[in-house]
C-alpha cells in the first residue's frame, strides 16, 4: 500500500498524471492492495481508491490483503528456525 500511495502523490504533481495513474492500474488483469487495513489512509487516497474500484467494477478482479505487520526478533517468520543468541 505504501508504493501505491507514493504512485500517486507522485501522479498527482504531473499534467495528466491522476489520468494515466488510474488509466494504468484499471488496466491490470488482476490488481492486489496488500496492506489496506493496516495503513490509515487520508480523504484524497480513499477518493482515488474508491474511483479506482469504479474503473475495475465488472471488468477485471481487485484483492484486498490485509497483510502482517513486519516480525522483529529472533522468531521470523512462520515456520522459521529461529536463530541462535
């Protein structure tokens, strides 16, 4: 989700910019936002994400992931060995 929010801040400074940003990711085969419920998000990026369901709706599938936070520490991820102190 964050690369996609600096997609468009980014697109948002540039003539035709907010356009082609949605024209782009319409166009996708299948779009998937990891991250969605974990992040908080301002006015603007939930405007462009609600237009951007709009564009896909009955056209190509969107997925929404909710994601994990980042694990610290000696435990990893699932199913990891944990490393030695």
């Amino acid at each position: 989700m964050p690369e996609l929010e600096e997609a468009w801040v980014l697109a948002k400074d540039k003539p035709l910019g907010v356009t082609r940003f949605l024209k782009k990711y319409a166009a996708f085969t299948l779009l998937v936002i990891v991250g969605w419920f974990l992040d908080h998000t301002d006015e603007g990026m939930r405007s462009m994400l609600l237009e951007l369901l709009e564009r896909r709706y009955d056209s190509a599938p969107t997925a929404f992931c909710r994601g994990t936070p980042k694990r610290t520490g000696a435990s990893g991820s699932p199913g990891s060995t944990p490393t030695p102190s």
